[in-house]
C-alpha cells in the first residue's frame, strides 16, 4: 500500500511554484482544466510524490464544503535539514517551529505555506 498526500489550493499554480521556491519540490504532472485551473497536479520530492489541486469556488461537491486544511510530514537526510528549514524562511515560508531537537531522536522544523497547509520536516522516519 502506498499514501500519497493530497492538498487543494485557492491558487493551486502559485502554490507549486512557491513549493518548488521553498522546498524544492519538483512538478512531474501538471493537468490543467478548461478554465486554466490545476485540476491535478504531482510533485515529487526524491522518493516522494505529494498531489494537489485548485479547489472549486464553494468547495468540492465530492467531499463536503472546502477539503480543509492538511499537514504533511517529510522525513529528509539529517544532512540537509538545516539548508531545508533556511531555504523555507528564504522563500517567506511562516514558520511555526523553528528547527527543534526532539527527545526522540529527530531534528524537526514545521512552517505553513502562503494558503495555511501545515508542512513538517524531520530526520526521523516513521516506522523505523
């Protein structure tokens, strides 16, 4: 079984460009509507693929009103979590945590991009 996160955006094109900016994040699909809104979108971040979308004006029938907010964890190589966290600020990410030492092992930073979603990165890699 595979877990993809997927998150909507007012702005779904400005937020990948800021992803790509803020933490590197590649576009491997970009599909775009009639209406020239991002109907689905993959980026890929190494091993890694995140969805996203524009969200329907009133939000999406599908699910209820808007989809909500989302948080996404990212386990990185210890090596680069501090260019990471500095590349984020850089990009004008809001920071929410700044880099943290845990009590379990994990150097950790979380920031919201500029719709709100709630981005985590961290060396500790779940299920290990």
């Amino acid at each position: 079984m595979t877990f993809y996160p997927s998150l909507r955006y007012t702005d779904a094109r400005a937020a990948i460009d800021w992803l790509e900016r803020a933490f590197g994040f590649e576009p491997s699909a970009v599909h775009e509507g009639p209406d020239g809104t991002i109907g689905h979108a993959e980026l890929r971040y190494g091993d890694g693929l995140v969805g996203l979308g524009t969200e329907p004006p009133g939000g999406d029938d599908r699910f209820g009103a808007r989809a909500g907010l989302g948080w996404t964890y990212v386990a990185v190589d210890p090596a680069e979590i501090d260019a990471l966290h500095d590349r984020a600020v850089a990009a004008g990410a809001e920071v929410v945590m700044g880099l943290t030492d845990t009590d379990y092992g994990s150097r950790d930073f979380s920031v919201r991009d500029p719709e709100g979603n709630l981005w985590s990165f961290g060396t500790y890699r779940l299920g290990g």
